[in-house]
C-alpha cells in the first residue's frame, strides 16, 4: 500500500504548475482590466494612460506663490525654449534683449512676433493663477491661444469650425508620415468628454498631464496646439501650488519622439513620462 502512489497526490512539479496557471490567469485577468480602462480613457479623452509607468512626485509642491516666482524668474528661458521647439532661432540672449524692449537685428518679424506673443500668453497665465481664476476652461484655452498663436494660427482663440475656415487637424510625423486629427465637427462633444474625465482625476498633476497630452492629440485649434497645451498644464499646476514643467529645447528629439508614438497609438503614457522627467532636471 505505501508503495503505490496516490493519484490525487501532487508531486512538486504539478503544484509547480498549478501556480503558474495561477498566476498567468491573473496576469490575464489584470490585462484584461488594464485594456478596458484604457478603452475607457480613449473614448473619453481620445488618449489612454498608464500612470503606474510616469513618477508624478519628480513634479514638486512648492505652493502658489513661489511656484508663480519661479515661473516668472524663468520666463525668458520658458519662452525661449517654447519657441526654439517651434524652429526659431532667436538664442536666449536675444529673447531676454527683446523682452527688455530692445529689438534685436538681423531677425524676422515672424519670429520676433512669436516670441512676444509667447511673452503675454505666459504673463496672462501667471495673472490668472494670481488672481485665483485659472481654469481648465474653454474659455481660458481659447484666450491664451488667441496670444501665444495670433500671428501664425487661422482664427485664433477658436476651435477649428467655429469660424469660417473648415478642415484642419492633421499633424505630420517626424518620420515624414501624417496622422488625421478629429474631424471639426467633433471638436465640441470631444471637449465636453475631456472636462467629465478631469474632473474625475483627483491629482492635480496627473490631471494637467492628461489635459496636455488630450489637447495636443486632439488638435482643438489649427496651429499653436501644443503650445497652448503646455501652457494649460503649467496654469494648472501653479494652481495647485505645484512647479510648471517646461520642455527644454536639448531634448527636442525625445519630444518627437514620444509625440509621434503620441500621434500614432493614441498612447499618452511616453509623454507623460517624458513630460515628467523635464521637471526632474529643472
């Protein structure tokens, strides 16, 4: 009788076994719930996320009045790298010169205007966070467009099919490919779904990340998109007494990059990521 062995009886390797089915049905299970959510944030926002990659504590609490002198000691570098991003070749010096009221020579005029117009839309900002009035509103992405975007953007400070002009919203890739935006006719729904899932995000960092990344994905305006994003984002954090993040221009390519993986899968989580590291090295 000891010498025949029991068939219910579990050798090391079968229980070895059982635990990996185990855990692979977990494994499963988890992905499947991951992939819902995402579902989830996509239909809503028109992007996904996965804030268990993207360290949210490199975006520090300083409170509302020294982050607001932070971000005004820094504006000439704020606005210079804002503008360098978008292929101007004014250098920090000659931002800081022309901020001074000194034209600078040997510039265009497109590129002077650019830089001035970064220079209201950042000041307009702060002022509202000073004044306690800063809102993740239409009405307030609509003003600062309507400055940092005035001299380059169709109908500035509106949506795309809110005036006159149609169409809009395509977005070429850095590999030379094009990705459409949302069609015009959507713009409205689509802003009402991102507002109900912000105010569903209770930190208010990831909340600005997700708006930044939103916008930029949606392509709300014609031009000036990711500017008037960064910008939102940075008005929200100062809200909550949190440091505004910048992208420094050195990293021009690894921004690219994750707006292209951006534009391509509809996947945020490379951005946010990305957008928090810059925060980390401020």
């Amino acid at each position: 009788m000891n010498d025949v062995r029991r068939t219910w009886a579990k050798t090391s390797r079968d229980v070895s076994a059982l635990k990996a089915s185990e855990s692979a049905r977990a494994t499963n299970a988890a992905d499947s719930v991951q992939q819902a959510d995402q579902a989830a944030q996509r239909e809503l926002t028109g992007v996904s996320w996965d804030f268990s990659q993207v360290d949210v504590s490199l975006i520090t609490a300083v409170g509302v009045e020294k982050a607001r002198h932070r971000f005004r000691a820094a504006l000439p570098d704020l606005i210079w790298n804002a503008a360098a991003l978008e292929g101007n070749t004014f250098t920090l010096p000659e931002v800081r010169t022309l901020l001074d009221g000194t034209t600078v020579q040997g510039k265009r005029i497109e590129e002077e205007q650019q830089i001035l117009a970064l220079s209201e839309g950042y000041s307009f900002v702060d002022e509202l966070v000073g004044a306690g009035e800063f809102r993740l509103s239409k009405r307030t992405s609509d003003h600062v467009h309507a400055l940092v975007a005035r001299h380059e953007a169709i109908e500035s400070g509106h949506f795309r099919g809110e005036g006159a002009v149609r169409g809009g919203g395509t977005v070429q890739l850095t590999t030379g490919g094009y990705v459409d935006g949302v069609p015009e006719g959507e713009l409205q729904q689509r802003w009402q779904l991102l507002t109900e899932a912000l105010s569903e995000i209770e930190d208010p960092r990831e909340r600005a990340l997700v708006y930044n990344a939103a916008a930029t994905r949606t392509q709300y305006y014609f031009d000036g998109n990711k500017r008037t994003a960064r910008l939102m984002m940075a008005g929200e954090l100062m809200s909550h007494g949190f440091d505004a993040v910048s992208i420094p221009n050195s990293r021009r390519l690894e921004f690219n990059v994750a707006l292209d993986h951006l534009f391509q899968t509809d996947d945020a989580t490379q951005l946010l990521a990305f957008t928090v590291s810059c925060a980390a090295r401020q």
